[in-house]
C-alpha cells in the first residue's frame, strides 16, 4: 500500500520530470513546447497508433479465417462413409480466437503496465480490461440495436448460446465486485486470479455444450408437428384421408403441409406469458390467436370435402346465429392444381324467405389474377335452401412458391321479396364467420439438389484440362431455381493443382442437370494423392439440398481426388513426392509475402488484375498511404496464411 501511494506521488508522465515506457518522445524539452502544439502532435500521434492497430487487425481476421476454416474428412465406422467436418466450432472460436484478438490491446496494455508498476495498481492496469468489457456490454450492443433500419426485425439465431454468453459477462463485474471489495479489499491474491482465469475455459465448455445441444436440445426446424397428442394409427388414417381427398399422387412433404394448415399447434408457454408481459406493459395483444386457439379442434372430428373439390374445410363453427349468412368453415386449403376453390356458405333463421348476400375477393399473400381469379357478385338463396356454394378459380402456375392465402367476405344480407326487392321489414346479418381465408397449397416441387457421388477421381494430366462435374435435379423440376458453389482446396493447393472458382449454379425450368467446370493443372504427379472440396449451398428458388449426402442439408460436398494419369505414372520414391509438395507450397508462400511488400507500397494496394478502368487515387488516398507506409512495411513481414494453415499469421498479429 504504502509502495503504491510513493508510486502515485511522483510527478505525472505529461508533468516536468515525468517519464513513461516511451512518452514523452523529447524529455522535459517538450514543456518548452506550446500547449496547443503539444496536444495536435499527440492527438495525431494517438491517431496513427489507431491507424496501425486498424492494419493489423485486418491481417490477424484473415489469420483467423484461414485457422477456422480447416475441415477435415473422417470416416464413419458405424455408417462405413466419409464425411467433411470444420475443425473450429464457430462458438468457441467467437469465444476464443475472436475474442483474444479483439481484446488483444487492452491485455497488453494491463500487462505492460502491471509489470512496470510491479505489480501495483496505477495509471491504466486492470481498468483497460474493465473499460473495455463495459464498452462492449454497452456500446457495441446499443449500436447493433439502432443499425436495425425501422420496421425490421432481427432473431438471436442461438438463444441458448446468447444468455449463456450474457450471464457471464455480467457473472465477471459482480465477481471483481467480490474480490476486490469483500474478500481481499484492493488486493489479487494468487487463488483468485487462478480461479479467475479458470472461469475462461468453464465459459467456452458452457457455450460449446449449449451450441451443441447438451444442456438445452435445440429446436428442430423444418419437422411438422400435426397434433402433439396424435397416436400413430390416427396419423395413418389422416394420411391416407388427406389422400383420398386430394390424389394418390400426392408427396409426403405435400401431406403433412395440408395436415400443418388443418391442425394449428397449441399455444406454447412461452405464447402464454408474451400475452400475458403485453398485458402488464400495455402491449399490443394478439387477439386472433386468442381467438384461434378457442376454435382448435381434434384431428378425429375432421370433415374433408369429396375429392372432386379438392377443398378441405378448416375449422366448423358452432352455435350459429339466429338470422344470418355466414361460411361454413372459416378457413379452407386448397392445392394450386385442383381449379377451383369451393366455399360453402350457410343461411341461418326462417327457411321460406329467399334471400341473397353480397360476397367479393381480397388479396391476402397471394394476389389477383397472378395466383387465383378475383370475383364478386350476390349469393341467392331460394325459399327452403339453406345452403349455397362460391366457386373461386385457382390459378396453376409452374413456379414454385410459398403457401399463399387470399380472403373472400360477406357484406350486404338482404332478405328479398317475391318481386326480388329487399325486404326492409325483416332484418338480415352476418353471422361470426362472415370472412373466409383460403389457402392456396402449391404443388409445384421445385425438387432437389444433388451430387451423383460423394467423392470422385480425376487425373492429373500433362496439359491443363477441364473436368465437369454434374449436379443433379431430383423430385421435381418445376421453376428456376439456384445456389452457390465454391471449389476450394484441401491437400491439393489452388492454382497449383486446381483453379479455385465460385459462382452461382443455376437451373432452368425443368432442367434436371447443370454442370461446375473445374480446371486441373498439369502438375507432374506420380504415387500422390491430393483432394479438393466442390461445395454447393445456399439454394433458392424452393429448392432444397440432399440431407443424406456429405455436408447434409445445409450444403453438399464432394470430394475430388487428383490423382496421377495411369498412362505417365512412374515409380518414385514417396519421400521425393513429399518434399516436392512442400517446396511448392513454400513457393507460394514465397509469392504471396512479395506480394504483400507490393501491396503495401503501391496506393491503395495497386490495382486488380480484373479492373477494366481503374480510377486515380485522390490526394486523401496519397496522404493516408504516405502516413500509413511505416505500418504498412512493417506488417507486411507477418507471414501470409499460406503458412502453417494461417497459424503463422494469426500468432504474429496477434501481439
């Protein structure tokens, strides 16, 4: 204590014989300096160091995507194939590689500090740490929360991951609290700052076990949930009564849409308390779903339409009006090809007055005349009918699209008399369901995306040859659709044994077959074996992704391997081919270091090989290179990703 307090007397680094690690530059000859001359050259000198800090941090992120992008390929026993798998979780990197990088400054400077001061606290220490956290906490967070342009909306994707990640950031103020006011005041013992850095890997396992759904299972998207109280011999019989409804033809994809629209799922809990935190903060409530959910309904009390319609009610309503007109089911679904929707409208009250309702079309989702035919018109009843139909035609397209739905409503109940006028002694209304949704079910598939094989061989040759590689279009072929392919390397080096390419795989309609065209360099190969990935993913347009191959649904790999042509194999020894790979890949190492130098001292980094009419650097471009060039010079000797697969690069940025 009594160190610290002879520390912080002496006179400050910015005060006549005050002396820093570095500052001031020119001694107590500074203070000879006008104050305000001394406070541009500092606030530009901060600026620079800024400016550097901005260089290297653009080399260390691509240091870092080069050691989180390695996959490996590994074979499963227990299926008998290989698959593709990336070597970084992307959470424990975020938490680790990320993380370390970022904070990286703020380390150095508490550590530099606390040796300088031996171990006391003064000047900066502990306090960068603290600083910047709560930066984060605070200013990163209100940040990304007001670039949300107004009236979107952005999801945690990972929410268990997300509190997970808060809980600890806040769990480590409340820790410094306890330490450093109640358990030893002003001091950090040893036990507590190993303890401390033990919470680091206890966070990165909590995470990790959290992405991967070992303490909270993750919700699985894309599987339909018909009734959760459903036995397996009731979804049967509903299969196969949705089938003979709407044709044998149907695909199960297709069946469980139609069974999803007929059979909403139950509000979940946390439906419940989103009501109920609407109610307590004066929050909009969701009346429909209240609604909604008072009408649910049994799978077992169903009533389908015959199949000539191809309509199936939703929902019965119950208790009708004493005199009214209104639908018999508030809600219908109907597959895109099945022509017309038939809507059955109901009279209530006494049966020997003829009477009419006027009825006419909305856009919901799906429009007029795109996606059906737009009506209007009076609805008669006859004496004694209680009963009357409206025929919507449904427009079948061949492109694919999401389910739609448009609306048609009741207005204008009249009860007529026998000259056809309306009766304006007897009174007409509309009953509860006087609006009807229609939902247009499109069975337009656009189909699936797929390699023939997991993994195939091509030949190194003795000339540059190219090699298409086919993707597959299967289940359907309806509408143009595509996704993104990119050719990356693996043991095999880009521009070495392959060229590296990407772009967009597009299919036409009805095309069931496009092509990648890969490029094979001659490179004399003899007993080697190199592999390189072709990744397809992203798809659009409807299309889905062939979850059974490598990569699953999210993206297909395949895995090339280039081997050496038969007709030019020799045999030579294993350990000459190796070292051959080795002193190739230095090469181009080589290559990318000088052209690091090169970037560094040309403006702007010199043009592109692909610009067709590069414009001039302004005078702003020249003036930031000229005051950058130092850092520029200097950072060009970290050594490009090419080495140790990015390791070399992300170890020298970091400090």
């Amino acid at each position: 204590g009594n160190r610290g307090a002879a520390m912080s007397e002496g006179p400050k680094i910015c005060e006549r014989g005050g002396k820093g690690l570095i500052l001031p530059l020119f001694g107590d000859s500074e203070h000879e300096w006008p104050q305000a001359l001394r406070t541009i050259l500092y606030l530009f000198g901060l600026f620079w160091c800024f400016m550097g800090v901005a260089i290297i941090a653009e080399v260390f992120m691509a240091g870092i995507e080069k050691v989180t992008s390695k996959k490996v390929r590994m074979f499963d026993k227990k299926k008998q194939r290989f698959y593709t798998f990336e070597v970084w979780n992307a959470t424990v990197a975020n938490l680790t590689l990320m993380a370390l990088g970022s904070s990286a400054p703020e380390i150095l400077l508490n550590v530099i500090d606390i040796f300088a001061k031996e171990f006391y606290l003064e000047g900066l220490g502990p306090g960068t740490i603290v600083g910047s956290a709560a930066f984060n906490m605070l200013m990163i967070i209100a940040v990304c929360i007001i670039a949300i342009p107004t009236g979107e909306v952005r999801m945690i994707k990972d929410m268990p991951v997300y509190v997970t990640t808060a809980v600890w950031s806040v769990f480590a103020y409340f820790w410094l609290i306890v330490i450093l006011v109640f358990i030893s005041p002003n001091v950090v013992e040893v036990w507590e700052g190993v303890l401390t850095f033990l919470f680091f890997p206890m966070l990165t396992f909590h995470a990790f076990a959290c992405d991967k759904g070992w303490i909270v299972k993750k919700d699985v998207s894309g599987k339909v949930f018909v009734n959760e109280d459903m036995t397996a011999e009731e979804l049967a019989a509903a299969e196969e009564q949705v089938r003979d409804e709407h044709g044998r033809d149907l695909s199960a994809e297709q069946v469980a849409r139609i069974l999803a629209v007929m059979n909403p799922m139950k509000k979940t809990r946390a439906q419940y308390r989103r009501g109920a935190m609407a109610a307590m903060t004066g929050g909009k409530r969701r009346k429909k779903d209240d609604e909604d959910h008072k009408r649910s309904f049994s799978l077992r009390n169903l009533s389908f339409l015959k199949r000539s319609m191809r309509v199936v009610p939703i929902e019965v309503l119950q208790d009708p009006p004493v005199l009214g007109f209104e639908f018999k089911a508030d809600k219908y679904a109907v597959l895109e090809s099945a022509g017309d929707a038939v809507l059955k409208v109901t009279r209530t009250g006494e049966p020997q007055h003829a009477c009419r309702v006027w009825y006419t079309t909305s856009d919901g989702t799906a429009t007029a005349p795109g996606d059906y035919v737009s009506v209007e018109g009076w609805l008669e009843f006859k004496a004694g009918e209680t009963e009357a139909q409206i025929n919507v035609a449904v427009v079948d397209d061949d492109t694919f699209e999401p389910d739609e739905e448009f609306y048609v409503t009741l207005s204008k109940p009249q009860v007529l008399l026998a000259s056809g006028e309306s009766d304006t002694d007897r009174r007409a209304e509309l009953g509860k369901s006087s609006r009807c949704t229609i939902v247009i079910i499109d069975d337009d598939d656009p189909g699936m995306l797929t390699f023939e094989l997991e993994e195939m061989t091509v030949y190194q040759k003795s000339t540059d040859y190219q090699v298409p590689i086919s993707v597959k279009r299967k289940n359907g072929g309806c509408g143009k659709v595509s996704a993104l392919f990119v050719v990356e390397g693996d043991s095999a080096i880009a521009g070495r044994d392959f060229v590296a390419c990407s772009g967009i795989l597009e299919f036409e309609d009805h095309q069931m077959e496009s092509k990648i065209i890969v490029t094979i360099k001659a490179v004399p190969r003899y007993d080697t074996k190199d592999r390189f990935r072709v990744i397809v993913s992203d798809p659009e347009g409807g299309v889905s992704l062939d979850e059974k191959r490598d990569g699953g649904k999210e993206r297909n790999i395949l895995t090339v391997m280039i081997e050496a042509d038969p007709e030019s194999k020799q045999r030579v020894d294993r350990v000459a081919s190796l070292l051959r790979q080795k002193w190739d890949k230095s090469k181009i190492g080589h290559a990318n270091w000088g052209a690091q130098f090169k970037e560094a001292l040309q403006v702007n980094g010199g043009n592109d090989d692909d610009d067709d009419e590069p414009s001039p650097p302004s005078k702003k471009d020249y003036f930031a290179h000229v005051v950058s060039l130092p850092w520029k010079l200097l950072f060009a000797l970290v050594p490009p990703t090419d080495y140790c697969g990015g390791g070399g690069c992300f170890c020298c940025a970091l400090p």
